[in-house]
C-alpha cells in the first residue's frame, strides 16, 4: 500500500472501498433516469402514439362493423388500409395537390371496393348458408387477391411513372397547422367526426334503427320489413370506407407498402377485442388502448431493457387479445364493473378467477 509522504499513513483508493463509489452510482442512477424519463415526455413519441392510436381506431371501427352486421371477421378488412396509401401516392405524386384533398377520393373507392366484396363475394356465400369458418377462409383469399392488385399497380407507378411506391413516405406533403403536423389534429378529428355521425345514424334516423334491428337479431328485423341486405350492404360500404380513409393518412407518418394491410390487420384486432367485437364504441376504446399501449409501450420497455425489443412491437397486440379473451370475451365494454367491483370485495371471488385461470 503507497505511504504518505508526511505522516506516513497509509492512503487507500476508492476502489477498496466501495462505498467511495456511492457518488459516482448516484451520478449515473439519475442520468439513466433522465434519459427514461426523456422518453417518457418526449412530444414527438406522444404525437406518433396519438396518430397511431387515431388511425388504428378508424380501421377497427369499421372491422367491428362488418363483424356486427354480417359476423365475417374480415382478415382482409387490412388491405382498404393499403388501397388507401396508393390512392393518396397517386393523388399527390401524378395529379399534384394536398393529401387531404384525396380523402373523399380514398373515402368512396374504398367503400365501392367494400360493397363489391359483399354482393359479389360474400352475399352469395351467405346465402347459401356458408359457416363463419368459410367466410373467414374466403376473407383470407380476397387480402390476397388486393395484395396482388397492388403489387401490380406499385410496380406500374414505378416502371412507368418513375415513382417510388414501396416503403415511401408523403411526410414532406403534410401541411401546418397551428405550429404542429397537420395530422396531428386531422387524425383524432376525423375520429370524433366519425364517432357523432354514427352515433347520430344509429340513434336518430329509420335507417339507423333499421340497422340496430338487423345487428340484434336479423330473422325478426326482416319479418317486420327491415330490409336486412341493404343494411348490410352499407355497412360493408362503410367499413371499407373508413378502412381506405385511415390508410390514406399512413403515408403522412409511416411507410406505405402492399403488404401494410398485413400489419396493421393484428392491431386492428386486438382493439376490437379489447374493446368488444360487439360495440362501435368499444371498438373506439380499444383502438387507443392498443395504438397507445403499442407506441408508447415499446418505446418505455426498451428505454428500460433495451433497442434489441423494439422489433418485437406486434407481440403487444397478440397478447392482449390472448389476456381480453381469458379475462373478459364480451370485451372492456361487455364488463359489468358495478357488479365486478362489489364482487371483488368477497373472498369467494378470488377462488372463483384462480379457478377460471386454472382452465
């Protein structure tokens, strides 16, 4: 051990003593919390999650729609999405303009290509008393079938027009508004637009009450007049509609390719089953519980565990339909939380769920 030169003492490092150290450990304690805590407020993140949560809520709406009326889950209900993105690349790369200009566009192709799908594909199978195992097998097909179309058409706006049209972005078109991304408000108030109008529709017109009979229960709305097809005419129109109106936005935000159907379709799902394939408004609550749970959620556990987790995102949405279907299959909105609240207060409940989980 090194000797004083005065006194002769013996001098020790900080390394023999470990509780020296405590200063240095507190110093990179708090800058590790600094940079969690930069995640956590950061705006940037906040606004992505918000966009993604808006968009998501659009497309879930109108695959709990479908589910509603017909009872297809429709696994190509993800593909308007991508439709929508090509319109919007379309729009603004070979006629020029705003993308927000092309939403009415994007709106009515995508709501005919709904409402094609219907009368051509899935009436006649209906009819014909085809189980929701065929259905679903026939949804399977037509995401390939518009995969196709759209690989075709990307390749044609590339080789043609010299457009880029895979993983492209439209960022550079979006407009300002109030000092922030125009999307950033555009989103949200297309979805409160949404929500009103067909919460009026349902509520406060024939058709709308007409519609509520047929999702309730069909046979009796047609034996009293309801002209069932036609309701579910229009809400495949409307599912495709809004499907095709949330795509064309992606591009704004995040990257437009054929196969972004594919990837959106899980989330899309996890939100109304989170928030009950039953209810339109579930479908609202669970789209931003899992478009928030999804953004926000990744970007903390990997400021925590680290960047290698990012990649596995997709894994948020599937495990929260697994935990939604064990725990709750009606969905956040079919949850009595009066009765659950008051239940949970006797001991009895706590066995009756371990027993549950059991199974």
């Amino acid at each position: 051990m090194p000797v004083g030169p005065a006194t002769g003492e013996k001098t020790h490092t900080a390394s023999a003593f470990p509780e020296l150290d405590l200063g240095a450990n507190l110093k990179s304690r708090i800058s590790s919390f600094t940079k969690r805590l930069d995640v956590i407020i950061d705006p940037i993140l906040f606004s992505r999650a918000i966009i993604f949560s808006s968009l998501l809520t659009l497309l879930s709406i109108g695959l709990t729609l479908t589910y509603l009326t017909t009872k297809v889950p429709n696994f190509a209900h993800g593909t308007f999405a991508a439709v929508g993105a090509y319109i919007t690349l379309t729009g603004v790369e070979l006629w020029g303009g705003n993308p927000y200009h092309f939403l009415i566009v994007a709106l009515a192709i995508g709501g005919s290509i709904g409402l094609a799908q219907y009368l051509i594909v899935f009436r006649p199978l209906m009819r014909r008393g085809a189980t929701v195992v065929a259905l679903m097998i026939t949804t399977l097909a037509m995401e390939f079938i518009l995969l196709a179309v759209l690989n075709i058409y990307a390749d044609y706006l590339s080789r043609v027009f010299k457009v880029r049209s895979r993983y492209f972005f439209l960022t550079q078109y979006d407009v300002r508004i109030m000092g922030q991304r125009g999307l950033l408000l555009v989103a949200p108030t297309l979805v409160a637009t949404t929500v009103v109008l067909l919460y009026l529709a349902l509520t406060r017109t024939r058709f709308g009450v007409a519609m509520r009979a047929a999702i309730e229960d069909a046979s009796l709305a047609s034996v009293v007049g309801v002209n069932v097809d036609l309701v579910y005419a229009v809400s495949w129109f409307i599912a495709g509609g809004l499907g095709t109106l949330s795509g064309a936005l992606f591009p704004l935000w995040f990257p437009g390719n054929p196969d972004m159907g594919s990837r959106y379709i899980v989330s899309a799902f996890a939100a109304s089953t989170v928030g009950g394939v039953y209810s339109i408004y579930g479908a609202v609550l669970g789209g931003y519980l899992i478009g928030l749970a999804e953004v926000l959620g990744t970007s903390y556990l990997a400021s925590w565990v680290g960047s290698w987790l990012i990649p596995y995102r997709p894994l948020i949405p599937l495990i929260a339909i697994v935990v939604t279907l064990l725990l709750a299959p009606r969905g956040i909105v079919g949850v009595r939380w009066r009765g659950l609240l008051k239940s949970a207060r006797k001991p009895v409940f706590l066995s009756k769920l371990r027993a549950r989980l059991r199974l």
